[in-house]
C-alpha cells in the first residue's frame, strides 16, 4: 500500500542545517501543545538546546516540507523517538501521522517516547499505534508528570 501524502508536502532527511527551523518548529508546537505547564522558552534558548543537546543524539530524522519551506519533523536517538512536533497551522492534515508511520515502519522494536501525562492528544495519537504506559515520573525540570511509552 503506498503512502499518499497531503497535497504539495515532501519529506526529505534531517539535517545539522535544519537547527533553526526545527527550534522554530519545536517552539510554536509548544507553546500550544504544553499550555498546562505555561511552556514559554524563548526561542534563542530552544535553537541552542536543538542544536547543542538534541540534534547531537539524534541518529534519524525526517522533515516535512510544504513549498520548500520545513512544517513538522520527527527525530530518534536508536529506538526511542525523542521529537514529534508539527507547526500548529500544519496540524489536523495528517503530516505527523505520516512522520510517525515512517519511523515505525522502519521496524525497530521495542520503541519508545516520552509524553507528558497531562497531554491528552498526544498520548490517543500514540495509544492508536499500540502504544501503551511503561514508566512514569515527576519531572523536576517540566514540573509535571512524564510517561514513558513502548511499543514491543
């Protein structure tokens, strides 16, 4: 069965050079998705914690693209998918879906992510792939609970 994408969207690797678009990306998304915890980094501080912490653990990725321009990224470190984050106007057209189809398909097993307990949307979208609760924290950091999920 062939993936049909959403009318005029590509998608293409991640690279180093995409540091700031997906800062600019992870930020928007944020600031929507994490309301419960007055998310609020600004966006200087998330580019360097991309391109100093993240991207460097990242062995896989993909961006979505719509005219050229990155909309949505999903990043793995080995079996874990550490980022999933769609521009908010990009939502709802089936863009993060077909980023997350991609890495399971790529046959890694078990997989992992983390999502935060209080974000509803988030855990359904996974729960719908066959995802279920493995761990759970109080995370110091975000202030709020953190799950681990897995998929065997």
């Amino acid at each position: 069965m062939s993936e049909v994408l959403p009318q005029d969207v590509t998608v293409r690797p991640l690279g180093q050079e995409d540091a700031a678009a997906v800062a600019g990306i992870h930020s928007a998304a944020c600031r929507i998705a994490y309301r419960f915890m007055n998310w609020n980094y600004a966006l200087e501080e998330v580019e360097r914690w991309i391109e100093t912490e993240r991207m460097p653990a990242w062995d896989w990725g993909i961006v979505a693209e719509e005219k050229s321009e990155p909309i949505a990224y999903l990043a793995m470190s080995r079996q874990h998918i550490d980022h999933l984050f769609v521009l908010p106007e990009s939502q709802g057209r089936g863009i993060g879906a077909m980023l997350f189809r991609r890495a399971l398909d790529r046959g890694l097993r078990p997989l992992t992510l983390n999502v935060f307990e209080a974000n509803g949307p988030a855990r359904r979208f996974y729960e719908q792939y066959g995802f279920a609760e493995r761990d759970r924290w109080f995370s110091e950091t975000d202030r709020t609970v953190e799950l681990r999920y897995g998929l065997d």
